[in-house]
C-alpha cells in the first residue's frame, strides 16, 4: 500500500503545480510574467522534465528511493502538459519546441520502462521494439520529412496519446511491483503503446486532408471486426471493438475540420457508423435474444433508428442554421450503441434489455438535442481531468481485456450512457451553448 500512498501524494502535487500555472496564465501580468522569464520558457520546461524524469528514474531503480523517484517523475509527466500550456498563452510555440517536445517525452518515459522490462514486469523484447520505434520515428522519419516533404513534424493526436498512456503504463507497473492483488494486464498495455507508436509515425507521412477518411476506414473496420466477433459469440471483444470504433469516431470530425477532407469524407464517415454502431449492435440484439421473433424485431428497428438518424444528420441537420454548433437532434449514435450494447451486456432480464433499446432508438429518431461529447462537454472540461480521465479509461480497457468480464463493461457502459444524457442536459438547460448568428 506504500506505493499507492507514495503515487497519490505526487499526483495531487503535480494537479496542484499545473493549476498554479493555469491560473497564473490566466492573467496578463501572469503571462507576461511567465514569458518574460528564460526558466517557465517552454523549450526550457521541456529540458527540465527530462532532468527531473531521468533523476526520478535512477532514484527509483538505482538508489532504491521508491517515493522520492515517483514523486519527481510523476511531476515530469504532469510537466509535459505544461510547456504546451506556456507555449500557446504566451505565444512562445517555435518550430524548434514541436521538435524537441517528443523527444523530450521519449528521454522521459523509455529508461523506465525499460527498467521495468529487464525487472520482469514487460516483456523485454516488447520493450526494445517500442524503443525503436520511438527512436526511428525520432530521428529517421523527422529527417525524411523535413528534407523531403512539407509535412509538420509535431507531434499528432497518436504521439500525445501514446505518451499519456507510456506515462500511465510506468504508474501501473510501479503498483504491480507493490504486489497489490491486482491483474497483470502491462503487456496489453504495452502492445497498444506500440501500435500508437506505429500509427503516429504512419500519419505523419499522409497528407492532411486523409486523416478524417483514414479515421473512419478505422471506424469501419472496428465495426466489421465487431460483426465478426458477435457472430463468433464473443460479445466483450466486440463491444471493445466499437469503442475503438467510437475513438475513431471521435476524431474524424475534427480532423475534416481542421485540415480538410475529401468530397466523399461525409458518406464514408455515415457508412462507418452505420457498420459499427447501427449493425453490429443490432445483430448482438437479435444473437443475445436466441434469435426470438422480438428480439429479431428489437434489433431490426434498432438498426434502422440509427440509419434514420444517420441520414437526417447528413441530409437534413448538418444544414439547419437553427441548430446552435455542437449540437445534435437526436441522440448521437455512438451513444445510442452505447445504450444498446450496455443493455445487452449487463441486463439478465428480457424485459429490461426490450425497455432500454426502445427507449434508445426513440431517442434516436426524436428531436431531443444532444450536445456532441467532443467537441462541447471535453473542452469544458480542465485539462488535467481529461488526463486523468484518460488513465482511467486506459486501465479499464486493459482490465476488461484481460478479464474479458461482460457484466462489468455492460455496467460500466450503462452507467456513461446515463452519465452523457444527464451531461447533456446539463449543458442544454444552463443555456451553455449559444445559437448561430445568421
């Protein structure tokens, strides 16, 4: 229980560090402060993490100084939101620092993970073909790039959620070494780092405007890979198969945003989700139901409230000035198969899995407004709650994987799609989001 006491200690530390600097940052003299002083400079911050990392972990495997080596590399990592927080207030952001940025995350999280490799807690292997990855991605392609092509070398959304995730592996592999009674799921952790690694490499070398159709060819196959295990009765997997679906999904929209997109990005995007959170849900439906002549109606009527919302949105909605950004009429269908995969997992009772997908697919169909969960509730919240919000849904994922417990995702889903309506409504009832101006 040591370590648990030593890692809570340093996070409420480094929580409290960042929103000194975030409340600093608020103010004109605060950022003027920040950006006139050569030690908060965010190239500056960047080397400091890497010193505070590096010492942390020799202190925590060489001189055996378990809490003090948490507490600094757990500030390191907290650090790693800050030289980005300093950098876009104050105006710093230098192509130099979207350089130095990831390598800086890299000197930082490798050495311990490979401490933890050769200590047996990873796979050693694993651990080295992550580290070259990293130091191909690092060094080999960046020099690619620059020299021949245009691309941005900074770090993508795969980069910054590969490090969250490198950063969360090194916490949970300091509690397994507390030989708390907890399961062992590091080295599913371990493959998704290395997949994000690959990944953040690969879309560094594509051009901008393919990131939202790559995305959602993502999301197609995550539903197609979910149809295929529903049919193999392997419901868990499938459910976490559209999820990642939903991942995908996520980010598809920003991406069309911000860089563009091709004339077939929206019916590739609405054919996706139709795959992975109309079809797949409603043929786990008709199976978990025996294939009873209900449940087969059950998940054809599922499957069409989502077609229909689906194209309302792209024919209809997408073109009302009336609807204010970032809200939807009718419930998203992500949220709806996450509704409906919920009910199916966790409900042991006929009645009640009938009584939430009605209840869903006319939430669907309605003309309730929902507000989009990205794009409105994320970027309300602080940036640390999203970090910390990520290390919570990474240590669930791998959990569930491992534990391929049904019962508990069921839960788990049904408790954050009631969370997203009450969210919503949330927002919608403050008059927290404002109509367009024509």
């Amino acid at each position: 229980m040591d370590r648990i006491v030593y890692i809570s200690i340093s996070v409420v530390f480094s929580v409290l560090m960042y929103l000194a600097f975030v409340l600093t940052l608020r103010t004109e003299k605060g950022r003027d402060f920040l950006g006139g002083h050569w030690v908060f400079h965010p190239n500056t911050i960047c080397l400091w993490r890497v010193i505070i990392g590096v010492s942390g972990t020799l202190l925590y495997f060489l001189a055996e100084q378990r809490a003090l080596g948490i507490f600094l590399f757990t500030i390191s990592a907290v650090l790693d939101g800050v030289d980005g927080l300093v950098a876009r207030q104050c105006g710093l952001t230098t192509s130099f620092g979207e350089e130095i940025d990831p390598l800086c995350d890299k000197l930082t999280y490798l050495p311990p993970i490979l401490f933890f490799a050769y200590q047996g807690y990873l796979s050693v292997a694993a651990a080295w073909i992550l580290a070259g990855i990293e130091a191909s991605g690092q060094f080999l392609v960046r020099s690619i790039i620059k020299r021949f092509t245009l691309f941005s070398v900074a770090a993508n959304n795969f980069g910054k959620i590969k490090a969250v995730l490198c950063f969360s592996l090194i916490i949970y592999c300091a509690l397994l070494e507390d030989a708390l009674p907890m399961p062992n799921f590091s080295r599913q952790m371990l493959n998704l780092c290395i997949i994000l690694s690959v990944s953040s490499i690969v879309f560094k070398l594509i051009p901008n405007r393919f990131y939202a159709d790559i995305l959602s060819l993502l999301n197609l196959f995550c539903g197609i890979m979910g149809i295929v295990l529903v049919l193999d009765d392997r419901y868990a997997y499938a459910t976490l198969a559209i999820l990642a679906g939903q991942i995908f999904d996520l980010f598809d929209g920003r991406m069309a945003e911000k860089h563009g997109g091709t004339r077939f990005g929206p019916w590739l995007d609405d054919i996706a989700d139709l795959v992975s959170f109309g079809i797949c849900p409603g043929l786990l439906i008709i199976l978990k139901g025996d294939m009873k002549l209900s449940f087969v109606i059950l998940g054809i009527l599922y499957t069409l409230a989502i077609g229909f919302r689906l194209w309302r949105y792209l024919v209809i909605d997408k073109k009302d000035q009336q609807l204010p950004p970032g809200v939807f009429n009718g419930l998203p269908s992500p949220a709806g198969a996450m509704g409906a995969l919920g009910a199916c997992l966790f409900c042991t009772r006929p009645w009640a899995v009938i009584l939430v997908i009605c209840l869903t697919a006319l939430l669907l169909v309605s003309h309730v407004r929902f507000v989009h969960f990205g794009r409105v509730i994320l970027t309300r919240l602080p940036r640390t709650l999203i970090v910390m919000f990520g290390f919570v849904v990474v240590f669930l994922m791998a959990y569930l994987i491992k534990a391929r417990d049904s019962e508990l995702l069921g839960a788990l889903l049904m408790i954050s799609f009631v969370g997203y309506l009450i969210t919503s409504s949330h927002f919608l009832m403050g008059n927290r989001i404002k109509p367009q101006v024509k």
